[in-house]
C-alpha cells in the first residue's frame, strides 16, 4: 500500500516537472486524475491492480503528449486524440470507484 502510495506520489511529481507548454489543460487533467486515483486506493475502492493499470494508461497519454510535443507544435488533431484518451480514463477510473466492489 505504501508502495503503492509512494509510487504514484512519485508519478505525480514527474509530470508536475513535465514540460507544459502548450497543454495546461491537458496537464491539469491529468494531475486530477492522478490524484482521484490515490484517493481511490486510500479509500479503498481501487485496488492495486486498478491503480497501477491506471497509472499505466496516465503514462500512456503522457508519452502521447510529448510526441505530440516533439515538433513544438501540438495540433488541433493531437489534442483531441489526447483529450479522447482522458475522458475514457476519467470515466473507467469513476466507474471503477463507483461500482461498489472493495478490496477489503
């Protein structure tokens, strides 16, 4: 748990140090899905498993977005693709807290 804990504190400070020049929104959206996803695992209503798939998918559209980024222009083409992500993540992270299974 505290691993755990410390694994995606650590997530979150290496996107905070990310470059976000051109994305603030898209980083603001990350940095709270982030968070949404240790409170989960704090409450518990994510499980390790669910977290850390979560985490995996968060550095997927990181990566995303610094190619994107590689050119120095982020293209309006780019950013929905990463926007499109985000919202499918948003919506697996709240279904997942949501749907009354605990991992105690």
């Amino acid at each position: 748990m505290k691993k755990l804990t410390l694994a995606i504190g650590l997530f979150i400070a290496g996107l905070a140090v990310a470059n976000a020049q051109n994305t603030p929104v898209i980083e603001e959206r990350q940095q709270n899905q982030i968070q949404r996803i240790d409170q989960g695992v704090k409450s518990g209503e994510l499980t390790g498993k669910k977290a850390r798939r979560f985490a995996r998918e968060q550095r997927h559209i990181q990566r995303e977005k610094q190619r994107a980024k590689a050119d120095g222009v982020v293209t309006g083409r780019e950013r929905r693709h990463i926007r499109r992500d985000q919202r499918r993540v948003s919506k697996d992270i709240y279904r997942q807290k949501n749907d009354n299974q605990s991992r105690n």
